[in-house]
C-alpha cells in the first residue's frame, strides 16, 4: 500500500492572520500544518497501522506539499506523526495559483511518485485547508489523475482493493464506494490524530525534505501560478473593528434586557 | 444590488437541486442572477409544479433538466448518484455549452461546491468558493466579495476567464420577486456522462428537515447551545422558537453527543442577521462559522469567554435563566404586538 498525503502550510487560526498584497500573509512565526491535515495523516496511517507486518513493511506514507521553503513546518510535523517520506514542490512559477493550479501540482506530484516508486493507491487529503476554505482541491486532484474521489468521509474502510467511506452530507447521509487507486478526503469527525512520540519527535528533526520544482514534475509554468489563474485577487481589507460591546450581568433581569435589546433593533 | 440592470446580456445559470422544493438560498441566487444577466435554471430531476410557479415568479424562462443515460446512472448505484459531484458537474458543463452561459451560480453546499469545482475544470472557467457578494466592474468583468479569516477580512477577486462559476452563501442578498412572472418551460439536456470514475453509491438516506423551522444554512436568525448546556438544549429550542431560528450546536456540543449539527469552520458556516450563541465560549473553530453574522448576540455564564470580545450584546448570566426569559418577553411582545 503506497499512500500520499497532501499537506498544506497555513497561518496559524489561533494567530492574527492578515494579508499582505492581496495573498494570505505566511508569516513563519505563526505558520503551521494545516489542523484538518492530521486527519488525513492520521487515515493513512490507521491503514497501514492494520496492515500484516510484511505488507506494511512494503508499505509507505508520503507526506506532499506545495509550498515555498517555510512549508517544511508542516512537513516535519508529519515526520512527527509518522509519515515515512516528505517532499516539497517549490517554484516561484507556484506562487499565485488557483484552485486548478494547486491540484496539477499535487496530481504532478503523485504522477512523480509514481514513475519513482510505483503506483500509488491513495491520495488523502484534510477536508479543507483552513486559511481558505475551499474544500475542493481534492476532487479535482482526482479530476487531474482520472481517478475517483470520495470525500468528506466520516468513516473509512480499505479492504481488497475497494476504498468505501461514509459521509454526512447537507442531504443526506451517504455509503459510497470506489475501486483503488482513488483519492480521499476525511472529516474532522473521522478520527483523532495520534500525539507524536518523542521518538518520532527526535528523529523528525533531522529526517529528510526532497525538494521538487515545476520542471522536475513537467508543470507547465504558463498553465499554473498567477499565469494560469482564472481568478485575480483586487482587494483585501481588514473588516472595521465591531462596536463595543454591551454587557449586561444577570441580576434576575438578563433575559428581559436581551429581549428589549432585539425588540429596540428590530432584529425580531 | 440587485435592481441594477446588467450591462451586458449575460445568461446566467443557477443550479437548483434537489429540484422537489426552492429554498431561500435558491431565490437568493435567482436575484442575484438577475443583476447580472438573464437567468436560467438547471435541475438533475423533474420540478414539481410548485417549484416552477415560484421559479416563474423569479423570472425563469427556462429549466434545463438532465437527461442522464439510465445505464450509467444504474452503474454509479442508481438514482442517488443523481446528486454526486461529478454527475452534478457534468450536467452543469453540459448546460453551459448548450447555452453559452457566462455566469453559473451555486449554493454553498460541500456537494455544490464540488460540482461547481468540477464543471469549472472541464470548461477552463475561473472558480470562486463562498461568494458573499456578486456583482459586475466598470468592464464588465464578473467580480466576487469574500469574508474570510473568520469574517475578520474583505477581499475581492475578478474572473478574468470567459466563464465565471460561483458558490454563493447564504444571505449573501435579500431575495426579490422579478418585476413580471413568466411561464417557465422545462427544456430536456442530454448529459453525455461518461461515468463517475467507479464511485458507487451503495446507500444514500435523505435526512429529514425540522418542520416549521428554517434550516441552520439559510436562517435569518441562529440560535445555537455549547458546552454551558450541560446537554440540555431545551432554553436554546424554547428562544429559538420565540424569535423563529433555527437551531445549532459548537462542535464540542456535537462531540458530546448533544445535538447533530454544529457551526464552525468545518460544520455549517452561517451568516444571518442575528446569532445568538448560548453557552458557547467562542473558539476559533466556531468563530469560523458564524463571525460573519450581521449582530452577535451571547450568553455565558463566564465572563471571560473569548465570545464576549466579538459581540454586540451579551448577558453574563445563566442560560436556563436567561434564554426562557428572554423567550417570554418576546412572546409578549408579539402578543401585545398582535401578531
């Protein structure tokens, strides 16, 4: 079982995140692996974690990013959870990409595994990076393989060549299925990630990134980055701080003051 | 916004589906679209008679509904794979070509945004997720407004390809009838699908939607109960039916197994009119979800609660105290109203 697990570098939620010329602001000093990430992380390795001994050993997860050289935080962050492998796709060609330029990326960087190191039977991702929310990169990272996508999964199961998830949806609650190699992505809801061991710890730090560029992966430069781009950020402003707050303590009256709060600004 | 005329003669796809009822969300993308050009719908089945009246009233000349060949459809699990991603996707492209479109607009519902995302790659269109505000340049260029950062920041960004395709969130525009109904006329679009990629849908059950209150996603008014509910939901459910809300949870709270659907980042993202959250300390995680309410409204018991610094009005105080008292008042209030 070769698995990839594609991470992403975001600023830390708990830290003010900002932008900077219209682009999210990757300040190292607040920049860490994407939360959601672990899940994946963590899918992938409960999988080869049930594996027998013999195939897990001709097993393998790969953490993958795309990200300039500060990404390597998220990448040693799943040295530490325990993936086998990590590489970082990094070109200035990169910067600025869409959607679409993000996943040829990282579908480039699965197709570069795979002429490496053989076939790769699963690509799994978070499921949303939380700098943008977007929750999309993993279809159409399966879009660019031609492989199927289920995500969001709530509940996985990897059994004779079959990858079969459970997902809640906004409609419905849904069982689907779809023969390996296939791309994943998992819920927050589907499993709590390992705490690293100081073992894992330890040898993280001095484990080793491989670095890739475009042109290493045969990315076409015009085809990703600002030059591919079908959207083009104009604008980016804090929003004005809210007004102070009004505080009410609840001597006995607190309902009663709510209640005139919301009928004197019509807001029932 | 939405009673200026376009400048150019746009068509404008909005996705409808399920296809058995027109939502909030749904007639908000219909006034939006028509800012921008003339609008038309696309469903994967057939729309009840009550759902082309109101579509008609929205301005809908055409519904374009999917023709999907039975024996993919069979091979993908039957007629729950109806609303997979990729079906949804290939229905939108196809309807993009037989019309020309310009503009597609879609919820924003994980599945639609995957859909919207898929249709986009194969038409080479530019992408834009949770549009909070949809308008045009002195260009004529599509432009979309985002609130990001947990509502803390604006940003703008223009479609600069030929095709714009859109989620959109809720609110995102008070929803306003067209000037003049018209007769709306289900047109049949053949979907060439060339499959799902083996996904196969092997169980699909569609949830129930509380009767008599609006859904989480589409509420003007939000109520939701955190960890200070000790589990018990019943003030958070008693308020939210005084002031008509509907009703959330904090991920914490889902956690516990106290109620099924929570705000947050990752869960539901809502921005309504008014929040009020109950017993919520306001992590960032739900902050995520709800920051881009218009008031925020909080009651806690602990006055250090990290929701207090993002509020317009807040109670420090006990939520089984407050919250039914509150109701009460303004159970009076409609009362004395005579409403």
């Amino acid at each position: 079982m070769r698995i990839v697990v594609a991470v992403k570098y975001v600023p830390d939620i708990n830290a003010e995140r900002r932008f900077v010329d219209c682009r999210v602001d990757r300040d190292p000093g607040v920049g860490t692996l994407n939360e959601l990430d672990e899940n994946a992380l963590e899918a992938a390795l409960r999988i080869l974690d049930a594996l027998p001994e013999d195939e897990r050993e001709a097993s393998e997860v790969v953490a993958l990013t795309v990200a300039p050289t500060d990404g390597d935080v998220a990448l040693r962050k799943s040295f530490q959870m325990g993936v086998d492998r990590a590489v970082r796709v990094t070109d200035d060609a990169l910067a600025g990409s869409d959607y679409f330029g993000t996943a040829a990326a990282l579908a480039a960087g699965v197709r570069r595994l795979e002429a490496d190191g053989g076939p790769v039977d699963l690509v799994i991702t978070g499921m949303a990076a939380l700098d943008g929310l977007g929750s999309v990169v993993p279809a159409l990272v399966a879009a660019e393989l031609g492989r199927p996508a289920l995500t969001l999964a709530k509940k996985v199961d990897v059994a004779d060549g079959t990858l079969t998830v459970t997902r809640e949806t906004d409609e419905a609650t849904e069982t689907l299925a779809a023969p390996l190699p296939a791309v994943l992505s998992v819920a927050d809801t589907a499993n709590t990630p390992r705490m690293p061991n100081f073992k894992l710890i330890m040898a993280a730090r001095t484990k080793q990134i491989e670095a890739w560029s475009a042109a290493d992966l045969g990315l076409d430069a015009a085809a990703v980055g600002t030059a591919g781009a079908r959207t083009e950020a104009v604008s980016a402003a804090p929003r004005p701080p809210r007004p102070e707050v009004e505080l009410v303590v609840d001597k006995g009256e607190g309902g009663t003051a709510l209640a005139e709060y919301l009928i004197r600004n019509e807001l029932v | 916004m939405p009673t200026t005329e376009p400048t150019r003669n746009r068509t404008v796809l909005v996705l409808l589906d399920p296809a058995t009822e027109v939502r909030s969300s749904t007639l908000e993308l219909l006034t939006l679209g028509r800012a921008l050009g003339r609008v038309e719908a696309v469903t994967l089945e057939a729309p009840t008679v009550e759902v082309l009246a109101q579509l008609g009233a929205y301005g809908v000349e055409t519904v374009h509904q999917a023709e999907i060949p039975t024996d993919a459809l069979a091979a993908a699990g039957g007629d729950g794979a109806r609303h997979l991603p990729s079906v949804v996707a290939a229905t939108l492209a196809a309807a993009v070509r037989r019309t020309d479109a310009d503009v597609v607009l879609a919820p924003a519902t994980f599945g639609a945004k995957e859909a919207a995302a898929l249709a986009a790659h194969e038409l080479g269109a530019g992408l834009v997720i949770d549009a909070a505000a949809v308008e045009e340049d002195e260009v004529g260029r599509v432009v979309a407004g985002k609130r990001v950062f947990a509502g803390a920041w604006d940003t703008r960004c223009v479609v600069t390809a030929d095709v714009a395709v859109l989620t959109v969130r809720s609110n995102a525009v008070v929803p306003e009838a067209a000037a003049a109904s018209v007769a709306t006329e289900v047109d049949p679009l053949p979907v060439a699908l060339a499959g799902t990629a083996g996904v196969v849908v092997t169980s699909r059950e569609v949830k129930e939607r509380a009767p008599g209150r609006p859904t989480l996603e589409e509420a003007a008014v939000v109520v939701a109960g955190g960890r200070g509910t000790g589990g018990d939901f019943g003030p958070v459910e008693e308020f939210a039916d005084a002031v008509g809300a509907a009703v959330g949870a904090s991920r914490d709270a889902v956690f516990e197994g106290w109620f099924d659907r929570y705000i947050g980042q990752t869960g539901v993202t809502v921005a309504p009119r008014l929040y009020v959250g109950a017993g919520i300390s306001g992590a960032p995680h739900h902050r995520g979800g709800m920051q881009a309410a218009q008031v925020i409204v909080a009651v806690n018991s602990d006055p250090e609660a990290p929701i207090f610094e993002i509020c317009d009005f807040a109670v420090v105080g006990d939520l089984a105290d407050v919250l039914p008292q509150a109701a009460a008042a303004l159970r009076a209030h409609r009362e004395g109203a005579g409403a």
